[in-house]
C-alpha cells in the first residue's frame, strides 16, 4: 500500500485530529488538529506541526517553548479520519506547564482533581500572544488537589520521578535533583522537614500541608535515587499495622 494524502477524510474545515502519545511511556500527551500541509510539514521535518482553528494559522509545536515532539512513528485508523502520533516529547506537551494535556481528572466524588508534575511555569516562557495557543480562562489559583484514594497518587508521583531520573528532562525541578546527587536531595529533605516543623509549631494549617507534600516528594526522590521502590515502603507501614 503506497501513502496517499487522498486516502484522509479531512472534515469540512479541512482538518483531521491528531492524538499525540509519547513513545516511551504510552502516555497520551495532547489532542491537536491538521491539516494538509501541517500534516506534510510533519512527515517532512520530523517534528509535529499542527493547525491552529483559533488563530487560523500552523504552528509549530515548540516554536516558542522549546518543548518540541520528534516523531517516531504515525498511524492512521481504519476509517482514515484520525491520527495517532506517537513522539519523543522534549520537556511538556501542555501549555500550561504539564507533560499531558490531560492533567485534570474528574474524581468520583464530581470534583476536578489535578495530577501530574509541573514540567515548566508558562509565565516564564510565553509572552501575552507569542505563539502560545488559546485557552480557556482560568481563576488565578490553580484548583486544590483533591483526596485521592490510598497509595494512588504516591504511586503517580513516583512514576514521574522515575521517568524524571531516566529521560533528565532539561528545566525540570526534579532532573535537577538528580543531576546534583544524593547530596542536595539530603539537603533538601532536610529543609523541607524543618520547614513543616516551623509550620506546625506556628499552626499555619494551610502552610502544614504545603510543606508536608514537599517533604514527601523529596522523599520519594531520595527513594527512587536509592533504588528503593515506593512500594517496598507501604508493604513495610503494612508489616507495622496492629
């Protein structure tokens, strides 16, 4: 079977949705739109470009961020009206800072919970109208994490740490971590414990639990530079329960 652009059911705007999951992990990234000659630029650069239906325009994913996507492979599915990209992603897919776009899950309760780690603050990388794509408005304040059952979201957290580890992401926070050594984490363990103890002791509830979910993602740093698996320390609480 040759390729054949033809072969594409472009919907009435000309356009047809790319789904983009990194190659490594499996983890789908983001959701954007092509057409024909995004679609040519892609194939051509090895590199994602997309069709902005708000601006009107092509863009190229990364132009501005520097977070580009090299393509490794492309799929279409069986009625030829969807793409699957799948992408070496270099640092975020999101504009809002996050490795997926799909970092907001709606929780059983009905509340919107956020997950995942911030890979980049957009305030530091996109000026007002430079190249960023359009999105919807937001309240100033990011929405609480909400109560995740058990071990979930440790489990979550941990994951990204180990991917962190291996792939070294360039700006993110935890890359950094593990390209200072056992040392700075230590360091920064440390600090973090005190920084509780002094919220604790001035009942800054709020600031209590900032600085408690900072000491246990420095922890699981610190395990996951050990080679110690998150797990092997619930089965250890679980040796303990009375």
């Amino acid at each position: 079977m040759v390729f054949n652009f033809d072969r594409f059911k472009f919907n009435a705007d000309g356009l047809i949705p790319a789904i983009i999951q990194d190659n490594r992990t499996n983890e789908v990234l983001m959701l954007a739109y092509m057409n024909r000659e995004a679609l040519a630029k892609t194939l051509s650069s090895g590199q994602t470009w997309f069709y902005s239906r708000s601006r009107q325009q092509l863009w190229h994913k990364g132009e501005t961020s520097g977070n580009i996507q090299e393509v490794d492979e492309v799929y279409f599915d069986c009625d030829a009206d969807a793409l699957l990209i799948k992408v070496r992603q270099h640092g975020a897919a999101c504009h809002e800072g996050y490795k997926s776009c799909f970092h907001y899950r709606i929780e059983k309760d009905g509340r919107v919970g956020l997950v995942g780690e911030m890979v980049f603050n957009p305030a530091d990388v996109y000026k007002e109208g430079e190249g960023k794509p359009t999105a919807p408005p937001r309240k100033k304040e990011a929405p609480k994490p909400v109560c995740v059952c058990g071990s979930t979201i440790l489990e979550e957290v941990y994951g990204v740490i180990l991917d962190r580890k291996q792939t070294r992401i360039p700006g993110a926070y935890t890359s950094y971590l593990f390209d200072k050594g056992v040392d700075t984490i230590l360091q920064k363990l440390g600090e973090e414990v005190t920084e509780v103890l002094i919220a604790a002791k001035n009942r800054q509830r709020d600031e209590v639990i900032k600085e408690a979910a900072d000491v246990i993602y420095h922890l699981m740093v610190l395990l996951a530079a050990e080679g110690v698996d998150v797990r092997e320390v619930f089965g250890e609480l679980a040796n303990r329960r009375k």
